[in-house]
C-alpha cells in the first residue's frame, strides 16, 4: 500500500471518528433490516435516526456505487472520478455555490429533529465505506456529513428548477425564448420529464374505497432512479415508497394514512438578467443609480487526457441577481429561488409522517420544493392535486419568459407565491384528479378545473394537454363508477389517443397518406394506419411506428415551431424505416418487441411502450439496430385505502439491487412487463414472519 493511501486512511478514520463525538453514534444492533422474497429491505428501528442508519446501510449494500457518485457531483468532485464526463455537473455545483448556501443556512434552517435524521444517515454511508473500503470510488469524497447531504439535494434541485438549462443557453450564446408549452423533446437527454398520477374517491368507487396511483417515469439507471424501501419506527413512521441515490427517507409513497406521488411540472421559476455593464471599468455594473462590483470566482474541473488529470478553471461571477456568466453578448446572472432554500429533504421527511391532509398541507406550506406536481390521497377518502412550486413574484410589464433587465432593482424579486396562491383541486365533486405533466387547468371535471385567468401569465404554468393526460381523460370519464380492475386498467392502458396529442409535434398527416400513391413505402404505412395504437410487445404496428419516431429527429430539429411534420419529412421516415427493418430484420414486419427490449446485463426481454403513452418508454438506440430502454415506466405503487387498513402493490423495472451477483438484480423484469405487481405491506409482524433473511446493519 502506498504512503499516500495510508494518509488518506488515517485521514478517513480520523475524520471519522470526530464526527462521532461530534454527532453521538448509532448503535446498529438496534436496527432490524428485513429483505422480502425480492430483497426489498424493511427497515425497522426504535428512532427515525436507527431507521435512516438502516436505510443508508441496506441502500450501500446494494447500489453503493450509484450513491457515491451522486454525492460527487453534489460536491463538486465527480470529475475526479470521471474525468470530462463529471465536469459539468462539478461546474453546476461549484456556480451555484452549494458550499456557501449549506453553510450559511444548515445552523439556522435545519431543524435538530432532521439533523438527526442527516447524521444517522451519514453515520451508516461512513460505516459501510469503512468496511467495504474496496468499494470506495474516492476517498476524499469520505467522511459524508450532513452538509455534504444537502449539498447534492442543491444540486438536483437546481437542476429541477431548469436552472442547468439556463446555464447551457448563456454559454452557448443562445438567449432566446424559453418554449413554455413543451412537456417534452423528440429526442432529448432530460428523460425524466414524465410520470402520472391519478387518484378516486369513494363517490367514484364501487366499493366505496379510495384508489390512489403513484406512476413515475425516470430513467431505470443511476442518480434519479428509484429505489424501493420499507421505513418503520416507534417515532410515527410507516411508510413504503421510493427515493433517489442518497435520500435518507422515501421521497414518495404511502403511509397508514395517507399517500403522495409526484409529476413534473413546468412553471416559470428560474430567471436570466442581463447586467448593465459600466463603459469603461472593467466587472462594475449599473443598477437604478448606483454601480455595484462583480464578485469574482473560479470553478475547478478535472479532464484527464490520455490518462492523465488536468486541472480547468472556468470564470464566472456573482452579482445581486444571483451568479453570472459571461458570453459573447455580456454579463448574464441566473435566479431561482432554490437557490436560497435547503429544507427540501425535511420537508419530504415530515411528509413522511404525516397522518392527516391538514398536517400534509401545513407541511407544504413549509414552501422549501421547487417545483413538482402533488398528488394526493388518504384513509379519510380525501384526494388532492396542486401544481407546486417556488415561483417568484415579479413585477409587472416585462416579458418574463425571456432575459429581463437586470439594471432596476424592480426586477429583483425576492418573494415566492403561497401554496394557496397555486393552481389546485380539493375533494372534487367529480371523485378524481388526473395529472400526466400536462396543464394544471386540466385537472379533475371540466366544471371544477382550476380557471387559467385566476393565476398570472407570469407564473409560466402550462396550458397544453398531452397524449397521456387526453387518453387519462378519456378513460376516466368511460363510466360513472369504476373497481379496482377499472382502476388498473386504466394505470396500464398502453393506447395513443386518435389524433396524437404530442405536445411538443403533430404528425397526425402520417393518418392520411394514401398508400396506394407511394408503393415504396406502402407496407410499412398500412401497418401503422391500420395499428389499434396499443403500444403491445407482440404488436407489428407499434413495431413500425416506433421505428418510424426514431427515424424523426433529424427532421424535428429543421422544422420551425409549431412543429407540424409535412408529408414529404414523413414519406422519407417512412423509407428509412423500411430500410432499418430489412437491413436489420431482413423483413417488413417487425413486432415492438424485437425493437425494444429491457435490458439489464446479459437478460434482455421484450418490452411493450412508446413516449407519450400512459405506460411511456423512452428507448435509444442499442445493438443489431434494437432499441433499449432507459425510462419511462419506473417506479409503480398501486394504493388502496380500505376500513381495513391501507393495501399496497408495487414493482419496479429492474429489480432491488445493482449488484449483477445478486438474485434481485433483475427478478422483478418480467413481471414488470407482463403488467404485473407485488403485494407489499406495512405490518411489521407480517413481514418478519414472511422475511427471507433478517440482519442488523454492522
């Protein structure tokens, strides 16, 4: 072992152990971890903190790679791991200043209840990196501390808050229009702007019983995929649900009482303004009548060329607006009111335990999420949807979707709407709410809708609906009354609407086109005109169309806005389809499923879906000319809240551990594409009686 390994060791250990006098340790033989017949981990424990230990040392064990890494990016050192492929998420943390923020606020905004919960976290991570030192990416990185925690929480938010988007458009010199009304992009890297959820009070059900649906859609793999845990202690907590990669609580799921899912949605929160440059000295710029001095930093990345590490430092700026950059066109500062709140993580901790809708909303008005749609149902038959956010209130008469002046301290705004103040539906009459990241004014029965005219155009809330969120409609308003089976049906209806309801394209002339007129492609066509538009595995018609939309983009990115796909961008798809097929099937006919499989390491498997449908996949190219799927459908909890108690069902695409070597790995694909779920529970007697192995975390 090297001399530079040992100091870092000794480093490791006695960073370590000054952290647990300073925090007081967790005795792990007080926690129970518990893995079911799919090695989801229940986690029991006397305190929420045992539990959050728990969570952290049966996470580790099975994707303790994945939460490594997201801790870099959070602290701005994944590019010593990875080189040019980290450097920009460390260039996003290191502008936004995720280091200053935390250690301005953690003293004062974080409660000592939730900081507890972050240092018995952090306490399991440090633990099982201590034991399994091999499985350690970069010491450095090590020991994690709270503060390190809620660094990549900045981060992710940031990022929700399309702060990173903004970022990209000043460096590119790119300064025009946010596009509001697109939920989605033919071929975009951002896959993780999907999900539904839909819940039914007892007026809706046969049974008399409330139905909740919480419906993600991430990517299957890495920092914003789900993972499945069980949290359970005498401190009130009892809740199954999912979370990302370094979450010490679950981030959505349900409780005893009541549940919580969460969509994308797109308000306008983050701003640009551009800056008033003085005319002759150098980083002053002008606000009202008064110049003020550009702070200046310098972000630090690592690229490795030929192996070998090379230290890049990039300029950028801060002023009273909030950091900058500068470009060809000027000095440009970014705005966004994530930037000054770091509660996000205990707010979702509280809702956690929440045990009525009125604690659940009074948490909400904690206002510390930036952003996502809140689904909402309970044991009392309450069901709720709001279209959260942080968005600011800005003065009027300017044109917030695009840069705005940053030289008047009247576009400095430095407040956020209330959450009552936000597009919402409370026990409608109609006994439904329906969300797809669609228009927030699109939300229950069109008499009970919020009204658009009631919230500023400033607010930047969408207005379009979208295939998922017009064939939800559809399916709900079918019957008066709806069972279980309904309900399920409904969750994995696999069907476009007839006319498409792309938000973001039409393509409806591809219904059009007479066959006979272009010989060429006329097989290919029939089979997509004549296709029941179920998104099915074994269906031909899926087959073509699914090839045909990969065939798109080159000619979505030429086409002026609204993008209206002409015949001719559609008959020269529609010949590279042909040609793809024959080169690569050495047929015509090709079913979805030999396109598109789900794969994880060697099994791959058939799958059903397409963008935009209700069980949504999005796939990118893979091997053989196969497509792979990489999200959509994700995380599943089907809830129902019975006089009995709260009954849940789960699955997840892949399976509870990344580890290839493990059973799980991938065990739970196939029921996952037959449109299968998992019972799950939260009686604690149940599951140590049915557990397959029970362990205390060391």
């Amino acid at each position: 072992m090297s001399l530079k390994v040992h100091i870092n060791l000794i480093l490791f250990y006695f960073t370590l152990l000054n952290q647990i006098l300073i925090f007081g340790q967790i005795n792990p033989n007080n926690i129970v971890i518990a893995r079911d017949d799919y090695g989801v981990p229940h986690i029991f424990g006397k305190t929420d903190a045992e539990v959050a230990y728990g969570l952290a040392w049966a996470h580790a064990e099975d994707d303790f790679e994945t939460i490594q890494k997201s801790y870099l990016a959070g602290n701005g050192i994944l590019s010593k791991l990875l080189g040019i492929r980290g450097a920009g998420a460390d260039f996003v943390t290191q502008f936004i200043g995720s280091k200053e923020i935390v250690d301005q606020f953690y003293e004062t905004k974080i409660s000592s209840e939730y900081k507890k919960i972050l240092e018995a976290y952090s306490q399991g991570i440090n633990r099982y990196a201590e034991l399994n030192p091999e499985k350690v990416l970069l010491p450095e990185l090590f020991p994690i501390t709270p503060k390190k925690m809620l660094r990549y929480g900045q981060l992710q938010l940031f990022i929700s808050s399309e702060g990173d988007y903004w970022i990209n458009k000043v460096l590119n010199n790119d300064l025009s229009y946010r596009v509001v009304d697109q939920s989605n992009n033919l071929y975009s890297d951002d896959q993780t702007r999907g999900s539904n959820t839909f819940g039914f009070n007892s007026s809706r059900t046969k049974d008399g019983n409330t139905y909740f649906a919480i419906n993600t859609h991430q990517p299957l793999d890495g920092p914003v995929s789900w993972y499945e845990a069980h949290l359970h202690s005498e401190e009130g907590t009892n809740i199954i649900g999912a979370l990302f990669a370094g979450s010490p609580h679950v981030l959505s799921g349900a409780n005893e009482n009541l549940a919580w899912a969460h969509t994308v949605n797109r308000p306008d929160k983050t701003d640009v303004f551009v800056l008033e440059m003085h005319p002759k000295i150098k980083h002053k710029y002008r606000v009202d009548d008064s110049y003020y001095e550009l702070e200046k930093h310098k972000a630090e990345v690592i690229i490795k060329i030929f192996g070998i590490p090379i230290k890049i430092k990039k300029k950028y700026y801060e002023s009273i607006y909030g950091p900058t950059l500068k470009n060809k066109l000027g000095y440009f500062s970014i705005r966004t009111p994530a930037l000054f709140e770091i509660r996000s993580l205990e707010q979702w901790w509280r809702m956690n335990k929440a045990k009525s809708f009125t604690e659940f909303y009074n948490i909400l008005k904690m206002k510390t999420l930036p952003g996502y749609n809140i689904g909402y149902a309970d044991k009392n038959d309450t069901i709720f949807y709001m279209s959260n956010g942080l968005i600011p209130i800005r003065a009027k008469g300017y044109d917030w979707k695009n840069i705005v002046p940053g030289n008047t301290k009247e576009t400095l705004w430095t407040e956020t709407y209330d959450i009552e103040e936000l597009p919402q539906v409370l026990q409608p009459n109609s006994g439904y709410f329906y969300n797809a990241n669609h228009s927030p004014f699109f939300s229950t029965s069109n008499n009970e809708n919020p009204k658009k005219e009631d919230f500023s155009t400033d607010m930047g809330f969408e207005t379009f609906n979208n295939n998922r969120s017009t064939r939800l409609y559809s399916l709900i308003e079918e019957k008066p009354t709806l069972d279980y089976n309904d309900f399920k049906r409904i969750k994995y209806d696999n069907t476009l609407p007839k006319p498409l309801k792309y938000s973001w394209m039409d393509i409806n002339a591809l219904f059009n086109i007479n066959p006979e007129k272009y010989p060429e492609v006329s097989n290919i066509l029939k089979q997509i005109q004549e296709w029941n538009l179920k998104a099915d595995a074994d269906s031909y018609g899926a087959g073509a169309y699914a090839i045909f939309y990969s065939k798109l983009g080159k000619y979505y990115r030429v086409l002026p806005e609204p993008k209206v796909f002409p015949k001719t961008f559609i008959i020269n798809a529609l010949k590279e389809t042909k040609s793809h097929m024959l080169k690569y099937f050495g047929k015509e006919k090709v079913k979805l499923g030999e396109f598109q499989k789900l794969v994880r390491g060697s099994k791959e498997i058939p799958i059903f879906g397409l963008r935009d449908i209700i069980t949504a996949m999005a796939s990118v190219p893979y091997k053989d000319g196969k497509a792979r799927v990489t999200a959509g459908e994700s995380y599943i909890e089907l809830v129902k809240f019975t006089k009995s108690g709260t009954e849940i069902e789960s699955i997840i695409s892949y399976g509870s551990s990344d580890n290839p070597n493990s059973p799980h790995y991938d065990d739970q694909m196939e029921e996952y594409a037959s449109f299968k779920t998992k019972k799950m529970t939260l009686d604690k007697e149940e599951v140590l009686l049915n557990a397959k192995v029970i362990y205390s975390p060391k």
